[in-house]
C-alpha cells in the first residue's frame, strides 16, 4: 500500500499519494474525529462572525465595528472570515 499524508483545508479533504512527483491526488473521507473538528471550527467562526455583527452599527451607509473606524468587512478579512 502507498504512504498517504492527509490535507486538511477548512472541511475538504485531499489525499496526497506519496510519489515522485507527489501529484497522484486521491478522494479521502474524513475520520469522525475530523469530522466533530470541522464541524467545531464552522460553528466557531459563525459565531465569532455573528458576535461581530451584533456589535456592529452603522454610519452613513456603513457598517463598523467598535470605536477604532474599523469597517465590518475589514474585521472580517482580519480574522480569516468570508463575507457572503
């Protein structure tokens, strides 16, 4: 059997086969314990994003975020949050 090391990016998964050149990409499924972590991390970062939003108020059109003039949208990309 091929020596396999698992990338773990967000909640993809990407097996990468151990090669020369390591380019051989194989589908891999997640571990229950990957699983609960993922799904910790996502529920984390909704929360953190939901916090923000709470804390937010507005000013001519605009969102900011505490007292600093820190916009809403620049807090997010701050904290490796997406903005949808």
């Amino acid at each position: 059997m091929n020596n396999r090391r698992t990338v773990l990016e967000g909640c993809e998964v990407i097996c990468i086969r151990e090669s020369n050149p390591p380019t051989d990409l194989i589908a891999c499924p997640l571990s229950k314990e990957a699983q609960l972590k993922c799904t910790g991390r996502r529920l984390y970062q909704a929360g953190l994003k939901y916090g923000l939003w709470l804390f937010a108020w507005w000013k001519d059109g605009t969102q900011y975020v505490g007292t600093s003039g820190k916009t809403l949208k620049e807090a997010y990309k701050e904290l490796g949050i997406t903005h949808d």
